[in-house]
C-alpha cells in the first residue's frame, strides 16, 4: 500500500480567534470544525476552507518566540492563496473579503498566467485570491522556463 502523501496544515496566530473564524467565515465561506478554548481564550482551531485546512490558536504569553499575530511581530511575511474555479470567481471573493472587513492589497487583475486578487485580513494575514487560466496546448507552467513565475 502507498503512502498517504502529508497534508499541511498552515497555523494561524491570532490576537482574537472568535473575531478571526467570523471573519474568515464571511470572506471566504470558512466553517470551524474544532474549536477548544480554556477559559476564555481559543487554544486551538481547526477551519475548512473549501477542500482545506487552515488552524489557529489565540496569541499568549509564554508562547514561543515567532508564534505572535502579525500585529506583534510587525507584519507577516506570508500569504495563503485560495485558488478558485474562474477569474469570476476570484472576483467575487475579493468583494466579499472586503465587505467582511478586509484590506485591499492588490485589486483582481489579470496576470499572464490567470487572475490574482491579494487581501490582508483584521488580524494581518495575507491572502491571495487566484484562478489558473488553462494553459495553451504548448505552454509551460508559470516559471517553468528557469524564471520564478508571479503567484
């Protein structure tokens, strides 16, 4: 029998996990599936996003060093991309991030390769909304000539 191939996971810090799962909720359809809290912080959860996972848990002390939201650390340095069906699509989650209370970083726009869309969320996660155009028959992958394509 073949190994299962590992499944990842991103780890979210929060500054307030309730107000996150709301948010990612309403802009990306998030349904929270595990949620333990202790007192009244969230110690950890477990969030579905269409076909993955995403899990958080609330900032504390004691935690260690790395582990603060965005907010603490100064920014993030990373983005999670959601990829979508159609350029539509990526429209429409744009719109609904930011009517759940999302920044805008960069507007829906079409790239040589699909069409990108990137939000900060309340708590300073980046997100890149994105929907790979199909390719011609012939052509190669973003970056597949040896040059890092634009995600």
């Amino acid at each position: 029998m073949a190994a299962r191939p590992p499944d990842i996971l991103p780890y979210l810090t929060v500054r307030d996990a309730r107000a996150a799962l709301a948010f990612y909720a309403a802009a990306f359809g998030g349904e929270t599936v595990m949620l333990l809290a202790g007192g009244d912080a969230v110690r950890h959860a477990r969030l579905r996003i269409g076909a993955g996972m995403v899990m958080l848990y609330e900032e504390r002390s004691g935690a260690p060093a790395g582990n603060g939201a965005p907010a603490t650390l100064g920014g993030s340095p990373v983005a999670i991309r959601i990829e979508l069906e159609d350029a539509a699509a990526v429209d429409a989650g744009f719109a609904r991030a930011i009517a759940a209370g999302a920044e805008a970083v960069i507007e829906p726009q079409n790239r040589d390769w699909g069409r990108l869309a990137e939000i900060r969320d309340p708590e300073g996660h980046f997100w890149r909304l994105a929907a790979t155009a199909e390719a011609e028959p012939g052509a190669s992958e973003p970056g597949a000539s040896g040059t890092a394509g634009t995600a």
